[in-house]
C-alpha cells in the first residue's frame, strides 16, 4: 500500500470517520446489552410469578375449591356500581 496515501488528510479523515462508526457500534451494543439483560431480569420476575400463581391454584383445587358458590355481578348490580363511580 501507498504510504503517502495512508499519511494523506483524506485518509485520514476516512480512518477518523470509521472509527465514530466503531464507537457508536460499540456503545449501541453496550445499549443493548443493558436492555436484553433488564428483559431476561422481568422474564424471570414474571416466570416467578406465574410458577407462584400456579401454586397457589394447584392448591386450591386441592383444598376443594370454595365451599360457597363464588357470588358474581348481575347487570343490574354492574349497572348501579357504574352510576355510583360516575357520580
């Protein structure tokens, strides 16, 4: 290769310009690096959770479920309760 071309300012200018492409690859990685290990973090946070949930309803059922019927909203009872909250 030319030695007077690599101790050009053209080449120089390129060589300048390529390593700010390097940098901000670099820190981009970095970035990202950061958020795939805050993801990997809440999908074990919530796979924790779901195990619990699990848990608690594998034992549940094994204690017979409830011993009354589970009350649910009428319409009429959603109705009311609605009218209250937007008064």
């Amino acid at each position: 290769m030319d030695v007077e071309l690599l101790l050009s300012d053209e080449f120089a200018s390129f060589a300048a310009s390529l390593d700010s492409i390097r940098r901000e690859k670099k820190e981009a990685q970095e970035d990202f690096k950061e958020l795939y290990e805050a993801y990997k973090s809440k999908m074990s946070e919530l796979e924790s959770a779901a195990i619990q949930a699990q848990k608690e309803w594998e034992d549940w059922k094994a204690s017979g479920g409830p011993k009354e019927p589970v009350a649910t909203k009428t319409k009429e009872s959603k109705k009311s309760t609605a009218t209250k909250d937007s008064e």
